[in-house]
C-alpha cells in the first residue's frame, strides 16, 4: 500500500512476436481492456513498420461524413440539454454489436447512412438559401424604411426617360461637396447625426459625370430591386412581410423534418464510435514492427495487469506467439499511471495540473490529500460553512450521476469542508456568527491574531520540512545522495530551516540578539557553507553557483515561511467579513421589516462569503502547494500513462 501511495504503479515492458496474420486480433483484442501503451519497436528492434490499412482512407472520409451530420443534428436539439447533462450526465444506452470484417461494417454502415445524408444535405442547402433570402428581405425592408423616411415610393425612381434619379447616403462633409460639382435636383433628410439620405434628380446627358463625381466622394447609392420598382410603398413592405412569413414556415417545416431525422443519431453515434475504433486499430500499427512474416508489439503495462495482458495476447493468437516480459531499464523512461487510495484520488487533478511525476519519483498526491484541506480549512474555518462546502460536496461525489472531473471536485470540497468545520470549531464560528459556543483557541480569529500568525509560519515550517524530506528521498531514490546531503533542500537545506526556525523563535524574532547568538555559527553558517561547497563537488559546479545555492537557501526559505502568513490574513478577512455581516443584521431595527432584512442579509450574506472567500481560500491553498510545497521536491517531468483503448460509450462488444 505504500508504494501505491507515494510511487507510480510499477511498470513492466512486453514485447510479443506474433504471426502477421494474428497481428489484427490481438489488437482488436487489446483495444477492449487498455491496459497496455504501445512503444514504436522500429528503430529498437530495427524492423519495417506495418503499412496503414487500405481501408484507412474510407473510414476517414465516412467518420468526417457522420460527424457532418451529428453536427447539423446538433444545431436543432434542445438547446437546454446540454447545459443539464454538463454536471448530471446519463449513461447512454449501449447497444451490443458484434466483430465484422471491417468490409462489410463499411458496406453496411454507408447503405443506412447514405439516405439520411443524402436528406439532411438537401434540406441542410434549402436552410442556408433560406438563410440568404431572409437576409435580402430584411436589407430591402431597410432601404423600404429609407424611402418612407422622405415620403417616396419605390416606382417614382424609375421608369424616366430623360431623367436619372439616384437615391443613396452621404455623410454631411462629403454631401457638400456632392452639391458643390453637381448641378441637378437634389433632396436631402437627415438620417442620423453622420448620415443624410439623398435624393438625386439629373439629365442623363450627364450621367457618367455624375457617377465619376458620386464614386470619388464615396457616395453610398441604394438600389431598389426590380421586383418592387413598380410598387408603392405599401405594397412593397407587404410583399417584403408576406415573403419572409412564406420563408419562416418553410424554415419551421425542414427543422421539423431535421428532428425527425435526428432520431437516428443515437445510430449514427454508434457508427461514428466504431468508425473511432477503426481508425484507432489502424494508427496503432505505426508503433508494430514488421518481419517476413511477423509482427512485434511492445509496450509498458502495469504490474499487476501483467498476467491479463499475456492470457489475452496468448489467446487471441491461439497461442502462436513468444512473450517476453521485462523490468525498465535503467536509462528506459516508462510512463507515469497513478494510482491511489480513494480518498486521495480527487487530489489527482491538482498534481496533474501541476505535472506529472517522474516513474522513480514520489507522488504527491496521498500527501496533499492531507495537507490541501488542512490549509484550506484553516483559511476557511466556520462550522457552517464547512457544512455547507462537505453537504455540496458529498452531493456532487455520491448522489447524482455525474462524470468524473465534477465526482472529484465533489472529492475536494468533501474534504476540505471537513477541514473547515474543524477548524470553525477553534475559531468558534458557525454561519459567520461567533457568539453560540466558546472557541476552542479561546477568542475568535479577529482578536487572535498574534497567536494565527505565529502558527501560520510554523504551519509553514512543518510543510517545508515535510518538503524537504521528500526530496531527500528522491534523491537517494534517484542514487544522488551528495545531492541529497548538500541541495538547498538536502539535509544541509534541512538544518538551515530548522536551525533558522529554532534561532528565530528563541531570541522573539530579535535580528540584534539572532547576530550575537553562539548557535548561529552551527545552526546556519556551517550548514549555508556546506551547501556552498558541497553543491561544487556534487554537481561540478562553479564556487560562484555554489554561493548562489547557498543563498537561495537562506533566502527562499525565509520567503516562503512568511508566504504562509496568508493562512491567518485569510483567516481573519473571514472572521471579519462574518462579523460585517453580523454587525448589519444587528443594526436593522426589531420590526416585521426589520426581521425580514435580517433574514435576507443573513442568507446574502454567508453566500457570498462562501462563494467569494471560498474560492480565495482555494486559489491561496493551490498556490502554496505550487509555489512553497511542491518546488522543494516535486520535478514533474513525468509522461502520462496513455493505454491504446477505446471509450466505448454507445456499443458494447458482443
């Protein structure tokens, strides 16, 4: 249970020969249960690599078919559902299918698809001629506006046989000087505070000069279109009104129609799945290496998966095949899989999001699945808040059907809710109120100050001794033990800390008395000069780079005690934003009214502080784990274990 905890799971490296003709199977085979990474085998083994299926091509242009069309379904579906299913997701239905040669799943899988594409293209290209007119008629309703805002109907600008009228828009600067080369009838409103519509009446003899004297002074001209140059006003916005009520209908009908389609995506999601499948088998040949007449596979599985892998491999090639199961190489890199008790697993994201760790490095996880809701709780410490934070929760890890990132943030807060009814409970705070039982510290965090700070930096100290610790064991586990000795935070590191730690408190905090004190030589000195120069032969570094190491010692350490100062700033803005809000609800007189606000600012108020201070609380926690905790020894240049399977969401093999 140990190594589970604080190590990756340990990982093994098969490698199975196989005749080619058993290759498929034993993938296919594979792919149900992912409990394997495969690793290319080409350039190790020095072998040809297994040429992509000659179906490939087919698959591909189906699968972006399918998604084309779950796509169009997806723009007439109720817009509401997905924002539901977001945090409660139902299990889909799945349907049981069985093994075909990938022929005939294609043969069968385009004689369904093909008429419902064929449908869907159809009324997917009327919806977007549809979408075009509707747009026409609103810009000829727009220009229909223009005109009845100077009282002209749309047959009085043509039909002249001498005379060119020119209706358009101009702003006042470019209008003046429209006026000023031109020498015709012109009629002018204002539009806007920039615009005027402009009504231009002329002889055709100058027409080319009217339009080289429009063009240069960037005259907006509107035309009407022909089907409404002979109606007046009031016809046109009829004609305008009676076509788009035509186009809305027709609109309504062929998104009814792509509802009654869409009743077969659960099918058509089916297909996109298995086509999925496909195209993963396929890309899964680039890591085979192929013989004559063989394949070679190989991969890394955990440990305790190594006698499924090998059954299932022995059996899918009827036994024709060699097995070959080894431990990493020294100089190997395997992949990082974490696996831990649940309790620790919803803390798995905040170590991932951090990076992941190293196959021969400790996982922090089961460690800050401890010491997160420790701080946390201590920022946030009220019995109802945590209350409320442990009730949400445990709602969101047990209760509703959710998918896993909500189940382990529902982890989180569980926990740190925990955390911070303990922690309400020194305070003596529940719902922002102080008064109802006695802090178990013995005053409230406002008026208690001295004493949560003082705790806050040797709550700091204790965490960057747990650090440090941490990284001497990954140093020895990684056979540096000068590093272990000697790094800034080695055992020299430690003593630095601790000696520092022990300096401070015994003199208060007094520089004067620090400087004259005896125990500084060994408490501080000796172990920065050992980092200095121990750091030269460790690491066959420079006495500069050396004093460097040294004084990030001193320095950082000092830095980030005092970083954790903010786990009683915090904790007081808590207790005095709750005594803000208990000091308005005093405040509101002892009337019905008065009773009712109370009420109201009450709920108000510990919503807001629990959301807001909250997620402050959370944001700081994160923060001195990243920054304080995790840079003492977590390098997290780990690679993610990535098994070759499938997510089978809507089939299951038969």
């Amino acid at each position: 249970m140990g190594d589970l905890m604080f190590k990756p799971v340990r990982m093994k490296k098969v490698t199975a020969i196989l005749l080619e003709d058993s290759k498929e199977a034993v993938l296919r085979e594979l792919k149900e249960y992912g409990i394997i990474q495969l690793k290319q085998v080409q350039e190790e083994l020095g072998v040809s690599p297994v040429p992509f299926s000659k179906y490939r091509s087919r698959v591909l242009e189906l699968l972006s078919r399918v998604e084309t069309i779950l796509e169009t379904f997806s723009l007439v579906e109720d817009k509401k559902k997905p924002l539901l299913t977001s945090i409660t997701e139902e299990e889909a239905k799945k349907k049981p299918v069985f093994e075909k040669s990938i022929e005939e799943f294609l043969k069968e899988t385009e004689e369904f698809f093909l008429p419902i594409e064929n449908e869907v293209k159809k009324i997917s290209s009327r919806l977007d001629e549809i979408k075009k007119e509707k747009e026409e008629l609103k810009n000829i309703n727009e220009i229909l506006s223009l005109l009845k805002h100077i009282g002209i109907d749309p047959k009085s600008l043509t039909g002249y046989k001498k005379t060119g009228v020119i209706l358009g828009l101009a702003s006042q600067k470019e209008f003046e000087e429209i006026k000023s080369e031109l020498e015709c009838f012109i009629y002018t409103k204002e539009l806007d505070k920039k615009r005027l519509i402009v009504l231009l009446v002329y002889d055709k003899e100058i027409e080319n000069e009217v339009t080289r004297i429009l063009r240069l002074h960037r005259f907006e001209e509107i035309s009407i279109p022909e089907e409404y140059s002979s109606l007046s006003l009031e016809e046109a916005f009829e004609k305008v009104e009676t076509s788009l009520t035509e186009l809305e209908k027709e609109e309504k009908e062929l998104i009814q129609k792509l509802i009654k389609l869409s009743e077969d995506k659960e099918e058509l999601l089916r297909i996109r799945e298995l086509l999925l499948i496909e195209k993963t088998l396929d890309e899964a040949n680039l890591n085979i290496g192929k013989t004559k007449k063989t394949c070679i596979l190989s991969g890394w599985i955990p440990e305790y998966e190594v006698e499924k892998a090998k059954e299932i491999i022995a059996r899918a090639s009827q036994n024709l095949c060699i097995i070959n199961i080894e431990d990493a190489k020294e100089e190997e890199k395997p992949p990082t899989l974490l696996k831990n008790p649940p309790p620790a697993r919803p803390f798995e994201v905040l170590t991932k999001t951090y990076g992941n760790p190293s196959y021969n490095e400790i996982d922090p996880t089961s460690v800050i699945a401890l010491t997160f809701p420790l701080v946390y709780g201590f920022m946030f410490g009220d019995v109802g808040h945590g209350l409320v934070l442990a009730i949400l929760g445990g709602i969101l890890k047990f209760k509703i059907k959710a998918n896993q990132i909500i189940k382990r943030f529902g982890g989180m807060l569980l926990a740190c809710g925990i955390f911070s009814m303990f922690a309400g409970l020194l305070y003596g705070s529940i719902l922002g109120i102080e008064e109802l039982f006695h802090p178990l510290l013995g005053k409230p965090p406002i008026e208690n100050v001295s004493f949560l700070i003082k705790f806050s930096l040797y709550l700091g100290v204790a965490l960057l001794t747990l650090g440090c610790i941490l990284n001497i064991i990954n140093k020895i586990h990684h056979h540096e033990k000068l590093v272990a000795i000697f790094s800034p935070w080695g055992v020299m590191g430690l003593w630095v800390l601790l000696g520092g730690t022990y300096l401070i408190a015994r003199n208060n905090a007094d520089i004067f008395s620090i400087k004259s004190d005896p125990l500084l030589l060994p408490l501080v000195v000796l172990p920065l000069l050992a980092i200095m120069f121990g750091m030269v032969y460790a690491e066959k570094i420079s006495i500069g780079w050396g004093f460097y190491e040294a004084f990030e010692a001193a320095t950082r350490f000092l830095f980030n005690v005092i970083s954790y100062v903010r786990v009683a700033v915090i904790g007081v803005v808590h207790s005095a934003l709750c005594l803000l809000m208990v000091m308005a609800i005093e405040a509101m007189p002892h009337s019905i009214v008065g009773y009712i606000g109370k009420a109201i600012v009450f709920i108000l108020g510990n919503l807001i502080i629990i959301v807001f201070e909250g997620l402050i609380s959370f944001i700081q926690t994160l923060r001195l784990h990243y920054y304080e905790f995790f840079s003492k020894f977590f390098e997290a240049k780990g690679e993610e274990f990535k098994p070759f399977k499938v997510n089978r969401k809507y089939t299951i093999k038969k």
